[in-house]
C-alpha cells in the first residue's frame, strides 16, 4: 500500500516492544479500534495483528534502518514508544554497561523513533506520541538507571510537546505501576512475600492489567485528544499519589 492509499484508509501507528506484555495489548487493542499497526522488537509476537518489522533496539544503526524502512513506506502520525529494558541493581552495584545498555534502549530509542516520525507529522499538521514511562521515575530502589531512564523520557516529552505544539502535534507519557506481565510474575511470583509486600503498598490492592494501559494510550492517540500535551499520566492504582509533582 502506498502512504498516498493510507491517507484514506485506517491510521498508521508505530508501537516498539510489541513482543509481549504492555506493547502486544496495545498493539491488539489498536488494532481492534481500527489502526493498521506496524510493529518493532527483536522477536515476532506469537500473534500480531499488523506489520512487524525486526529489529534490536538496543542498535543504533539497526534501529535507524529499520525506522527509514518503516517511514519510507508508512505515512506514520501515531507513535507509542513502550519498549524498553530493567536491571536491578543498588547504586553500588550499577555497572557503566549497565547503565548504557538501559539508557540506550530506554532513551535513545525514543529520541531516534520520535525524530523519525516527525516529518510526516509535520506535514500533516497532526501528529500523537505516546511514551511509556514508569512509576519508578519518581524514584524506586534498586532501580537507579531505569528509574533514572524513566524521568529522562518524561523531560523528552515535555519537550518536544513544547516544541511542535504549534504544528498540531502531542506528545504525553504514561507512567504504569506494577502491570501483570510476564516479567513482574517473575520478580513478584504468585503467593510470595515480596509480591504481597507490594501489593500492600497499592491503594487499589491489586496490580494493573496490561488492558488498562492500553485503553489509557488509546485516549492520548485519540483525534478527540488534541487539547492534551506534556502530561504524564500515572496508571498505578495510588502508589503516586502524594509522590507526583504538582
């Protein structure tokens, strides 16, 4: 299909980390409201309703191959930036690897899918990003270099909100709790006491569904949400109540 064909047909939306968790459900949900997805991580999802394309994003040069592929045949106005990677680790311990390896995926990549995305945003005078930030951006333990990635992801946002606000183009974050996925059952298993320690911390008692942070994106991808850009929303049942800045 040619970007001309696509400007009368479904929205285009880029989401990386679409392999599981967070990005599969938002990738399905887009896709049941009508997007025509294109898809990047290292591995193909077991089920994937739209274009995948492979690529590490921990690469920069990868990662810029795969973006011009992408662009060059997708009138891309939709962007959700969700993949991203964690290692825990107490601030002693966090290694110069470490910290590149995290700030390379969790940053670096935003910035280089945000600016190729730009452009087609530009002259369409519409354009949504959505970044997929954390609660932990507020500070976590353990978590120095991802909850450092996190509140650097938040600052880009508010930024290029700044910046292209004028030219009809928003850009906003969501920051999650703890989501049921594959990767929080590992470090929080069923019946165990670390995950019952922080489930005690959650107001709502409970941990999120990778649904309701899918139905949050959809609002900030939505026509209807012109009016809303720089914001962070915290999608983490209470646990940032009293700890997210005014």
């Amino acid at each position: 299909m040619s970007r001309d064909a696509e400007r009368a047909d479904r929205p285009v939306t880029l989401v990386t980390g679409v392999s599981r968790g967070i990005g599969m459900a938002i990738a399905q949900d887009l896709a049941r409201r009508g997007h025509r997805v294109v898809g990047m991580a290292r591995t193909p999802p077991a089920a994937f309703e739209g274009i995948f394309v492979p690529v590490d994003l921990a690469d920069p040069a990868a990662t810029a191959a795969a973006l011009e592929e992408v662009t060059g045949r997708h009138r891309v106005l939709r962007l959700v930036n969700n993949a991203g990677m964690v290692r825990v680790a107490g601030v002693e311990a966090v290694s110069l690897d470490d910290f590149d390896a995290l700030m390379g995926v969790n940053v670096r990549s935003v910035m280089q899918c945000i600016q190729a995305v730009l452009p087609a945003m530009r002259a369409a005078r519409f354009g949504r990003i959505v970044t997929i930030g954390s609660r932990a951006g507020l500070g976590k333990e353990g978590r120095l270099v991802y909850s450092t990635s996190k509140a650097a992801v938040l600052g880009m946002t508010r930024t290029v909100a700044l910046e292209y606000a004028m030219e009809g183009i928003t850009a906003n974050c969501i920051a999650p709790g703890p989501i049921e996925t594959d990767m929080i059952r590992i470090n929080y298993p069923p019946g165990s006491e670390n995950r019952a320690a922080i489930t005690r911390r959650i107001p709502l008692g409970r941990f999120g569904t990778t649904a309701e942070i899918a139905h949050a994106c959809a609002y900030f991808l939505s026509d209807e949400a012109g009016f809303t850009t720089g914001q962070v929303l915290y999608v983490c049942g209470g646990m940032s109540v009293g700890q997210a800045p005014i």
